[in-house]
C-alpha cells in the first residue's frame, strides 16, 4: 500500500472536519479500498476501533447535513419557483395590455397579447416615444421567456421533491399542490377531501357561510381525469384522483419510494368512471333510436 | 428453522408473551422489548423474513455488512445489533433523516445519503471485501444494483437480496419478473438459494447468492 492509496479515501490528507465531510458528502473513487488499514497506515486513526469511532462521527454529520441541504433546498423552492411563474405570467400579460394600447397609438395594426408584444419588439423604433414603447415591449417578451425558464425548472425539480405525486399530477400541478398546502409535509397530512378543494378556497368559504353548493374541486380541475370526465362523473373523478394524490403525497413524504400500485389504482378507477359514461351514453342512444 | 441457524446475536426470545426473533439494543420503530432484546418483525423486514424462513444465509454474526436501502433504518438496525461494522446506503433524504436516529446509538453504523446505482459516490467510504451485502432497494433494476455493487463483496461473501417484482413491472407475472432478475444476477454471482417471501411479504423473491 502506498500513500497514494490513501489519497483515494474519505480521510485523506487529514483535514478538518468540515472537509471531511464534504468528501464523505461529494467524494468518489472507482474502487473501494481497505481504508480502516490505509486509514492506520496513514496515521489518520491509530487503531481500526478508533478509523470506525471516527468513521461514525463523521458519517452521521456529513448525512445530517445533506438531508437537512436537501430538505431545505426542495420543496420550499418548488414554492418559490410556481409562485415567481405565475407572477411573471400575470405581470407579462398585464404589461402586454399596456404595451399593445400604446404601440396601437405608434404603429399600424399591432396584435395584442404576448405574440403582439414580441412583433413590437423587433421593430426599428424612430424617436424617443417608439424607442420606449419597443422597449416597454422587450420587457414584455422577456418576461414570458422568464416565465417558460421557470416552467422547464418544475419539471425538473418536482419529480425530485415528490416522486409519486409529479408522477400522477404532473410536475406542475405536483408543485402548485404542494404550494397551496404550504409544503409537501403539511399537504401530506391533509386529508383528501382538503387536498379535493385546494386552491377553491373561495368557493369554500362561500359554500360554509351558505352562499353557495360545497365546491367539487379545486385547482386538481387542470387534471386531465377531472376536466375531461363528463360533468356529472366530474365530483367522483374528483374524489378519486384526490384520494390518490394524498396517498401519493404521503409516500412522497415519509419513504420516497414509487409506489407503482398507487399509478395502476387511479388509471383502473378512471377506467371504470369512463367506461360507465360510454356504457350510459350508448345505452341512451339505443334508448332513443 | 433450527436456531443454529441464526447468527450469534439473533436469538428467538419470549417478548410480550410470544416467541419472536429478537436482536440486542436500543429499540428504533416502537418495537415490543424484553431485557433489552428487541423484537425482529419478519413483516417488516425481508431479511427478517428469509431468517424465519430458514434461508441459510452464511451470517454468523460480527461480519462486515453493506446495506442498500435502509430506509429508516427497520433492518439495518438489526443487522448492526448483530454484524460487525454495516455500512446503511438510502438515496432518500427523508427516511435517511430517521436512519440518522437508528445510527446514533449504534457506534459501527454508518449512514450514507447516497445512490446505490453509483456506488463510485460511496466506494472511497465503504471498505472492499465485505462479508455480506443486503439489499432492499424496491426501485426498477434491482439486479442491476446488485451486480454494480458487486465490486464491495469478498470472493467468498454473500449477497442477500430481496427482489420486489412490483418495482420491475407492476403488470408482468411476478415469475417472469424474477425469472429476469436471476438470469441478470447469474451474470455476476453464483445463485445459492431463491424462495419466495410470500408468507411475509406478497411478490417478493428472497435470493443469496456469492460472486462467481
Ligand atoms: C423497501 S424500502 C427498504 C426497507 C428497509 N430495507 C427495511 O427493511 O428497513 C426501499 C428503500 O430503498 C431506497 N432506494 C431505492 N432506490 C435506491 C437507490 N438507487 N439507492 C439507494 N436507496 C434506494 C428507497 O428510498 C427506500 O427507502
């Protein structure tokens, strides 16, 4: 063994403990070692017992620290990410109002919306008046590209933050779900029926102060399983996929695993709602003929 | 089983009235005790469940053990009640967060927040020629995982693996899962015993196996 043996492990060049873990953290090596012998050999321990003492001390820290990093850096920043994306959305599309209204006053026929606001942008501007009215348009189209770099990032994260649940909602509805609740941990310990009506908090409200009927779903409406269901199979195609994302936040949150069962349980459910609405509108035609 | 069969520190006790496996030390998931014995459940464990089997799995006791997929830290806090230093893979931050509390108090634990399918991520950490790899990873491509981390394992060691057919293929015929996986793992190891884990655990295949 050589001492260049030793540079390969976790230990190597005996240095404080912040590095130490770090390497243990982030290291790598093709091939592992005899490192408790390389270790003594070393002179980083004085003994196997006291290589493993260490080994234990800094294995603990070194993952302490990467689950909190992770923890924090996860589904608090999923928040942050859909809540920067619908501002940029909401404030591209107000200025893109703003920005056709006045670019109407400068040029011949503009077109509204963000479209509206990129063909002004590529314009020649003449004088001080169309110099700010292409640029307010820039800012426009810049926002929108803000608001599409910001999706791409859901996509990437939620999977990471919350397996199951990006796996059955997709990333973005995972993300605005967990945003909603305030956080994975807090969404995985709502019941269904809250997780059914998040984001219908109004409508909610309006119904318990008995202005109005119990909503039937919140923003799991943007669902596939929910808006493409007929309207009168929409409240238990609601109640069902709610009844699965739950659990599916809840594996999420408390093992990290994917859970396959939980995929195959909602697509055989919304199967089943399918197939009774084709059952009955067949047998209404009959019916009618 | 015969208990001559158990490694030295796993012993069938008489915890709350009943006959359970049982290791010593300090209690992890609210598991029932006895003078300081702690109840082994073979529900919640598969290599608990191959012991209550009667798979001969080479353990004897003090051995050098890596661990992929330890979760919280259920079995792997048995298997370091009774092997020597254990070496606890999971890639999952939250679970790993309770792992932590199982290593604490278990002074040749080690916890290791890492990917078992990139095992360079942890090999300048986890000594060569252990005496035993577990693995429970329950992810797609479990074989794969296996002979990956083949490179730890001693010429003579044992690879206790619990295969879990719903994570390769939720639709196929567990057989043909299992079929699969074997014919992948022969690959690298010699397969010694397979049986499944039904009793305990539903489409499970417990295999050991030793590198070829
Ligand atoms: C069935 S659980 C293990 C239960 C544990 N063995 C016990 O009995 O206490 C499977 C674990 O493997 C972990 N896992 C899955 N793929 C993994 C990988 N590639 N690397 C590390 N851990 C993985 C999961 O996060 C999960 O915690």
């Amino acid at each position: 063994m050589t001492d260049t043996d030793a540079e390969a492990g976790w230990f190597a060049g005996r240095a404080a403990v912040a590095a130490a873990r770090d390497r243990i953290a982030n290291g790598e090596a093709d091939q592992p070692r005899d490192w408790p012998a390389l270790a003594v050999a070393s002179g980083f321990a004085d003994s196997t017992d006291d290589y493993y003492d260490r080994l234990h001390e800094e294995t603990l820290g070194a993952t302490r620290e990467t689950v909190r990093e992770r923890e924090r850096a996860d589904d608090q920043q999923l928040i942050h990410v859909v809540r920067a994306m619908d501002d940029c959305e909401r404030t591209a599309n107000e200025l893109a109002e703003r920005a056709a209204e006045w670019a109407g006053s400068l040029f011949d026929d503009p077109e509204p919306g963000i479209e509206g606001a990129r063909a002004v942008a590529d314009r020649e501007p003449d004088g001080e008046l169309e110099r700010r009215a292409v640029s307010l348009a820039g800012r426009v189209t810049g926002l929108a590209a803000e608001r599409d770099a910001l999706a791409e990032t859901i996509d990437r994260i939620a999977p990471a933050v919350a397996p199951n649940l990006a796996e059955m909602a997709g990333a973005e509805l995972a993300a605005r779900l967990i945003a909603l609740a305030g956080g994975l941990e807090s969404l995985a310990k709502k019941p269904s029926g809250t997780v059914q009506v998040l984001g219908a908090e109004d409508a909610l409200f309006a119904h318990l102060s008995g202005r109005a009927p119990s909503p039937k779903h919140g923003i799991i409406y943007t669902h596939d399983y929910v808006r493409n269901t007929r309207p009168e199979d929409r409240g238990s195609a609601a109640r069902a996929l709610a009844g699965k994302l739950t659990l599916a936040a809840r594996v999420d949150y408390y093992s990290g695993e994917r859970r396959a069962t939980l995929h195959e349980e909602i697509r055989e459910r919304m199967a089943t709602i399918r197939a009774r609405a084709e059952a009955e509108s067949d047998g209404g035609a009959e019916g009618g003929a | 089983m015969s208990d001559s069969d158990l490694p030295a520190g796993v012993e069938r006790r008489e915890i709350a009235g009943e006959t359970r496996l049982a290791t010593r030390g300090p209690p992890v998931y609210g598991e029932p005790t006895a003078d300081g014995w702690r109840a082994w459940d073979p529900r919640r464990s598969k290599l608990g469940g191959m012991f209550e089997l009667g798979f001969v799995t080479g353990l004897t006791g003090g051995e050098t053990v890596l661990y992929l997929g330890a979760a919280s830290g259920t079995t792997v806090s048995h298997v370091a009640d009774f092997a020597g230093p254990t070496y606890a893979v999971e890639f999952a931050p939250r679970p790993a967060r309770d792992l932590l509390d199982a290593a604490r108090p278990r002074d040749r634990l080690f916890p290791l927040l890492k990917d078992a399918r990139k095992p360079e991520s942890y090999a300048h950490v986890v000594e060569v020629d252990v005496d035993a790899i577990v693995q429970d990873v329950a992810t797609r491509g479990q074989a794969t995982v296996a002979a990956r981390n083949a490179r730890f394992l001693a010429d003579d060691g044992r690879l206790l693996l619990a295969v879990k057919a719903r994570s390769e293929d939720a639709t196929a015929d567990p057989s043909d899962v299992f079929d699969a996986a074997l014919d992948e793992l022969r690959e690298t190891y010699e397969i010694l015993e397979t049986r499944r884990l039904d009793r305990y655990h539903e489409d499970h295949l417990g295999v050991v196996a030793t590198p070829q």
